[in-house]
C-alpha cells in the first residue's frame, strides 16, 4: 500500500470546504471527509488510478464535484490540491505546469 502525502495547500483546501459544507448543512462535511477517505483507500492501491489532469498530475474524482489532484511519485501519493471541479481550472492548471515544468 502507497503512502498518502497530504500538502499543506490539499489539506487546508479540503478543510475550508469542509467547513463551507457544515455551515450550510450539518453532517454534509462529515460526508465528504467519509468519501475522501474511501476514496484515498483505493488511491493508495492503486496509485495510477486517476486521469491525467496536466501531465504528470492526475485527477480523482470525490462526489460529483469535488476533485483531488494529485502526483504519484516513489516516495507515495502526493496530494497536491482539493478543488471544486465546477470553476476556472485554468489557473491551477498554469500552477501544476509552473510547479513540475512541462515534466512527464
């Protein structure tokens, strides 16, 4: 099983939705941490079960609209970002080219 690497920037996103989700409806937060974690259960055994989302990251669909980005790497999962699928992905697009430089 492949370690699951939480960056400061996923682990801060997923907590300001969850908060977001609590205030709206109580108990829609405690949901989605459920899903994440199954989720990242399968992840960790299958580390290269996610699209590609800008070369060499890779998207995991949580829900219907959130998503985890991240880079499968030999140290384990890194989860890079935790974003809402339905806005301008561009910039964290622009992000993850800036961030591994065009590397495959």
């Amino acid at each position: 099983m492949t370690e699951i690497i939480w960056t400061a920037g996923a682990g801060r996103e997923l907590q300001e939705v969850y908060e977001q989700l609590e205030d709206y409806h109580e108990g829609d937060g405690a949901a989605l941490l459920e899903d994440v974690e199954r989720n990242l259960a399968l992840l960790a055994d299958q580390p290269y079960m996610g699209g590609y989302f800008e070369k060499p990251t890779r998207k995991l669909l949580i829900g219907r609209r959130f998503g985890i980005i991240y880079s499968p790497e030999n140290r384990g999962v890194v989860l890079l970002a935790f974003v809402d699928l339905r806005r301008d992905l561009q910039p964290l697009r622009k992000r993850m080219r800036d961030w591994f430089g065009g590397r495959e």
